[in-house]
C-alpha cells in the first residue's frame, strides 16, 4: 500500500485552503538554494597525523595561510560548505516570522537538559508543522559550547524541512572522502564497502544523497557486492540502492500529484483534471487519510465523491464550474 498523505481539506467543512496553500509555500522557501555569499567555509583537517600533533601539522606537511576559509592550517585539509546560524536564521523569518523551537526536555533548574555526549535535541517548528533536530558543540566547552549547540540543532532540524539540503549531501561525501584520506595506507575493499553502506544508511532519505553514493558504489565497482537490507536479507549493494531511489522518486511523483489535486479542489474541472490524471500515472489505489476520522481513502473514491458534491446544487440539480 502506498504512503498515507493527509487528505485537503473540503471548504464545505473546514472553509478554503489558503491556509494550507500558505504554508506549502512557506515550506517551499525553506528547501530554496542559499546564496554563495550565505555559504561558509569549514576547514575540516584529513591527515591523522596531523590531528594527533600538538601544532595540528606533522613532517610530511606544511602549516600555512589557507586562501578559501582564511585560516592557518596544515595543507592537509580540505572544506565543507556550510550555513551559519544567522543565514538559517534570517532564511527562517522569511519562510514564517513566528517560527520557534524548544527543548524536548528540561533539567531541574528549567533550562534545555543536554544528553550524556552532550548534545541537545529540539523541536522546530515552521508554518505550523515540526520537525526533531540534534546539535552538539563539536568539541567546544563554555558558554560557547551552548550556542553552539543551539545552531547545530537548527542546521539539522532545518534540513528536515529542506534547508540547505544540497550542502548536508556534499558535506556527507566530503566528510567520506575525508576518512578515506585519514586512513595511513590505502583502504581495504571491506573497509570501504562498509564506509559507503554507512553513508548510504545516513541518506536513506535523501533522494539527492542517494544518487551521490550510487556514482560512488558504481566507481569503486561495488554494484556486485552483497550487503544486508532492513529487514537482514542479503542484497546486491547496486540493486539496493536503485530500489530505494525508485521508492522516493514515487513518492516525490505522489506528492507532486497531491499538490496538484489541492490545488484543485475546490473547482469540478480541477477535481476531473485530478482524476483523469491519476488514472494515467496510475494513482487511482493511493490511499489519504480523509474525513474528521481520518479513514485511509483511495483517491478515485476520494475525488469522485468530490465532484459529486461540487456538482449538486442545494435544490439538486448539476452545475459546471468556468472552463
């Protein structure tokens, strides 16, 4: 059966979808592109040697002025790209000025309660809707490590909603193709089957991120390789991830038809319109939840019934709406 999407709401019972409209598109502004000048720079060092010296620099490097981020470092190094808390920030009040989060708990003393590896889990909500998000300090102690923290968690729960989506892939990557660097001889074949079912596990839900590991699984000739799937069956590794991209390109098809049924919905051309497309793409046995109770109903029941009530008038006779 396929994925349940809440059914629009009927102007008869709850008055016109505006709101809803609204909100769909505050959620779309979250998942647009940043702007280069919004996007920074993060150094991130890949020699292990490096790391463990105390100057951050062993003898097979040099430490010197980094053109890109600014910063005195080992050459060693290479970049992520990613969005500062005030660029998320002002991205945020621009999809809905009453954004807010908060703390999914509180210790004695009333403030956000951090877990044993000190990280933080919030709740962010956006137009009305929520998503969870995990920050930590990356290391940091003090006051600072607190809002570092808080800008982490909003990064992450941000992403949920779409917001700089493309930059949380390619770090991803980077930050794969980092370890790789970081090892002191070249990897072996497992290590790095196991590295890239790591990443691939990490943007299960990422049809962008997907489609990264799949170039990466096809370079290094691990199509053939057998890994486990969810439920512990072994599975080509190839074969693995083409059944997930096909499963979220559906989904992203359904959604998109959704979208276009809501828009639809309060006129009988745009509900016919709706059905007849749903019965090419084949989406006529799609369930939603619809009604006050929420019953799962298959679109073609669901859209027929609503041009039979948009069609009867109230002494019953049949009217058309404008072409």
């Amino acid at each position: 059966m396929a994925q349940a999407v809440e059914a629009p709401a009927s102007t008869t019972a709850e008055g016109p979808t505006q709101h809803t409209q609204n909100q769909l598109a505050s959620l779309a502004r979250l998942s647009e592109p940043f702007q280069p000048n919004q996007i920074s720079k993060l150094p991130k060092i890949w020699c292990g040697k490096c790391s463990k010296q105390p100057y951050k620099v062993c003898d097979e490097h040099t430490k010197k002025r980094c053109d890109d981020c600014d910063s005195k470092i080992t050459e060693a190094h290479l970049h992520l790209d990613y969005v500062g808390h005030a660029e998320l920030t002002g991205r945020l009040l621009e999809a809905d000025p009453l954004w807010t989060w908060e703390p999914l708990a509180f210790d004695a003393d009333g403030l956000p309660k951090f877990d044993q590896n000190g990280g933080l889990w919030i709740r962010l909500t956006v137009a009305g809707h929520e998503r969870l998000g995990y920050g930590d300090a990356q290391g940091k102690t003090g006051p600072n490590a607190v809002k570092e923290a808080i800008g982490d968690a909003l990064r992450n729960a941000g992403m949920r909603f779409g917001a700089a989506l493309n930059l949380w892939s390619k770090t991803d990557m980077d930050e794969a193709n980092a370890e790789t660097k970081n090892l002191a001889s070249e990897p072996s074949r497992e290590d790095r089957l196991e590295a890239l079912y790591g990443l691939m596990q990490k943007r299960w839900g990422s049809l962008e991120g997907l489609r990264d590991v799949k170039v990466q699984v096809g370079e290094e000739s691990f199509h053939e390789s057998q890994v486990q799937d969810a439920a512990g069956k072994m599975r080509l590794f190839g074969e693995l991830i083409d059944e997930r991209i096909r499963e979220l390109v559906q989904s992203q098809k359904e959604q998109d038809f959704l979208r276009r049924m809501r828009n639809g919905w309060d006129t009988v051309n745009g509900n016919e319109a709706s059905l007849a497309e749903a019965r090419t793409k084949g989406f006529l046995d799609l369930e939603v939840p619809a009604g006050p109770d929420k019953v799962p109903t298959r679109i073609e029941v669901l859209l027929t019934d609503r041009i039979a009530e948009l069609t009867k008038s109230p002494n019953g006779t049949t009217e058309r709406s404008a072409a």
